[in-house]
C-alpha cells in the first residue's frame, strides 16, 4: 500500500487505508462532462415534476361554500303571490346564472330526479310537484355544482347572501322577483326535507345544490347547499298579474305520486302532509 499504513480494531484489519495525513485521497480524475450534463437533466425533471403537481393543485377549482354570515333567515312574512303558471328560466345575477328550466319529477324509489351530468349539467330543473314560482308554497329548483367536464349551472350557488335577487321568468310572461333570506348547507345524512319541501304560507323559492365535502368512494358530495328566498315584486311583459292566495297541485287537479322528503299534496285542500322521508340524490 506504499506509504499507507493499515489499521486494526478489534483485532481485526480495517479494509480501507488512507495516507499519513488521516484524509482520504480526492479522486484521481474528476466526473465526466456527460455525468455532469445527466445529473443536472435529473435535477430539473424532479423540479419540474414537483412544479406540475403544484400547478394541478393549484388549478383545482372548489365551488364556493356558504358562509355562517350569509345563514339569515328561512322564512318570510311577505304575503305577494302569484296564480299558477309554469317555469320557464331562470336569472341570478349576483353569479352569473341565466338558465332554461327543466320540468322534473321523482324517481322510482322517491328521490328527486336530476339533470343529466352528460347533456343537461349547465341547466337547472323545477320540481314539477312542488309550487309554481310565486304562488303560495315552497318552488324548489335544482341543478349540479359540477359535472365530468367543470363547474356546472349552480357552481356558485354557495356564494349567494341575503338580499340577492332571483329572477324566474314564466310562461304567462311575468317574471318572478325572489328576494334571498338565507344560505344554509346540510348535510345529506340530516337533510331538513319538512323545511325544504314543505308547507309555508308565502310564496318560497328554494334553489338546491351538491356542496360540502366530496366522498371519492361513492361518486357524491356529502352536503347540500340550500338558498331560501322569498317573492318581492313581479314584472309583467303587457299586463298586471291577478294575485292569489290558493295553491293548485296541478293542472289536473290531481296529487303527485310522491314527494322528496315524503311530502305530499292533497288535491282538494292543497295542505301537504309528511310521509315517509326520502333524501335528494345531489
């Protein structure tokens, strides 16, 4: 080993040697250009690596949730309603929202039917058993927060306060004007359906929506987002709407099969009465 000396512990040779300085030797030649230029590749592929995953995280776009603030009040004391006629759009500036309605009902096993996620995601639905926008009762309207493609019709649902405007235009031509008393979020294993679904003695609207945590295992969201709101004015295209204070199941006089949150109609008095409970699908 020339100059180099071994060294012994415990009785046994060590297998490296260095010089009489205790240093080891620097290398006899250094690294290679082409070592250099890979290492410095491998370098910027992890940088760049840990850049896109920050970037895709950072991309990621969350609806926006209701606050404790915006909470207010579900119900009203205004007392201005509207006859019956059907949905026909429906307007919310404050989030951009400016949708054609669908006419839907329930499915088989009583949940609320929803708009296709492939065709229909950008469009909101009323629920054809419940109330006409602006006669006496509870008008529920829903759409999906988000579908396979982005944000959908009610992606910005959650970030409605109280005093927003709805506008729901209708087939005889009046346009509804809601007012919003509350945004409120509930989780789907505790949803309120009697407060959502039922009676009340003013003219409701309720605009529902997905919102809350997202469960990847099941394909839903957890929580719903509900905003309440409550008629304040009308504005007619040619003529003043005649007001009334009567609630009509429906154009055939009859009582719908059933009703989210087991509310049902009866067709001669037009008072709900609670059934069985059955939860919106989101």
């Amino acid at each position: 080993m020339g100059d180099a000396r071994w060294r012994r512990i415990a009785g046994f040779g060590v297998v490296v040697s260095w010089p009489q300085s205790g240093y080891a030797p620097p290398p006899t030649t250094p690294p290679s250009l082409r070592a250099r230029l890979a290492g410095m590749a491998g370098a910027l592929l992890i940088l760049g690596g840990v850049a896109t995953v920050g970037v895709a995280i950072g991309a990621q776009v969350h609806a926006p949730q209701p606050s404790l603030a915006a909470a207010g009040a579900i119900g009203s004391s205004a007392r201005l309603s509207l006859r019956r006629s059907l949905p026909v759009s429906v307007d919310i500036p404050a989030i951009g929202v400016n949708s054609k309605l669908l006419h839907l009902g329930v499915n088989s096993d009583g949940t609320i039917q929803v708009p296709s996620l492939v065709t229909s995601s950008d469009e909101a639905a009323w629920y054809k058993y419940s109330a006409t926008p602006g006669q006496v009762g509870a008008s529920v309207i829903e759409g999906h927060v988000d579908s396979y493609q982005g944000p959908a019709v009610f992606f910005r649902l959650g970030a409605l306060r109280p005093g927003d405007t709805v506008d729901v235009r209708l087939a005889d031509g009046i346009t509804a004007i809601f007012r919003v008393t509350g945004v409120r979020q509930y989780p789907k294993s505790r949803f309120p359906a009697k407060t959502i679904y039922g009676a009340t003695t003013y003219a409701a609207l309720r605009l529902i929506t997905c919102g809350g945590a997202f469960d990847y295992a099941t394909g839903h969201y957890l929580s719903s987002t509900v905003v309440f709101a409550s008629l304040i004015s009308s504005r007619a295209a040619h003529r003043r709407p005649a007001a009334t204070d009567a609630y009509q199941p429906g154009p055939d006089g009859q009582a719908p099969p059933a009703l989210p949150g087991g509310v049902t109609v009866t067709a001669t008095t037009g008072r709900r009465t609670l059934r069985r409970p059955a939860l919106p699908t989101g």
